[in-house]
C-alpha cells in the first residue's frame, strides 16, 4: 500500500502528458480548419473539460462509447466554436477530422486484409 500514492503521483502526470500531446493534436487541426483562433491554451481547456464527456460515456457498457463519441464530438464542436470565435461548420470540421482519419485508417487496413488473405503474394 506504500507504494499507492506513487502510482497515483505518475499517474496524472502520464495522464496530463498525453493531453497535453492529444491538444498539441488537436490544435493543429483546428489551425487547419480554422485559421489562427484563440491560441493552443483554447483548445487544452475545451479537450480537458470535453473529455470528461468520454471518461462518463465509456462507464456505460455496450451504448455508453457510442452515445460518448456522438455527444463528445457535438460538445467538442460546439466549445471550439466559442473558444476560437468561428463558425460552426468550421469548428466541427476540426473536431470530426481525427474520427474522420481514424476510420479512414480502419477502412484501409480491413481492405489491405481482406485482399491480402484473397489475393496470393499480395502485400508480400
């Protein structure tokens, strides 16, 4: 039990790294389909007080993740709207680019293996 409070200790700061990293992330995107905005330090709050919208939706098996991503990404949205004063077709494009990446990615590896199992030699 001594050693609790140091796994806690490195914990959160493993944990605001990679928020600090995913807001690095994010705020380029946002640079991208935004323009300028309101600086790094606006998009670090609305990926901090936007993540706790994931951290409750993942506590729900099953339907919990889903209904996350939907409400997260339209939160998202909207808090990038507010936070970089743009419109919000801009702010949820900046917000939908990762998932957008992601399953693009996703698609991409289940055709790569889908012809890499169908077609001998393929991907070889």
């Amino acid at each position: 039990m001594a050693c609790l409070p140091v796994v806690l200790a490195v914990f959160a700061v493993c944990l605001a790294l990679f928020t600090f990293v995913v807001a690095l992330f994010w705020h380029q995107l946002v640079v991208i389909a935004v323009g300028k905005g309101s600086g790094f330090g606006a998009t670090f709050r609305v990926l901090a007080y936007t993540s706790v919208i994931y951290a409750l939706g993942f506590l729900v098996s099953f339907v919990g993740p889903l209904v996350a991503v939907f409400f997260g990404v339209f939160f998202s949205g909207i808090a990038v709207r507010a936070a970089h004063q743009t419109s919000t077709p801009r702010a949820m494009l900046a917000v939908a680019l990762p998932w957008i990446f992601y399953l693009v990615l996703n698609l991409a590896l289940v055709l790569y293996g889908s012809f890499a199992g169908a077609a001998p030699g393929f991907g070889r």
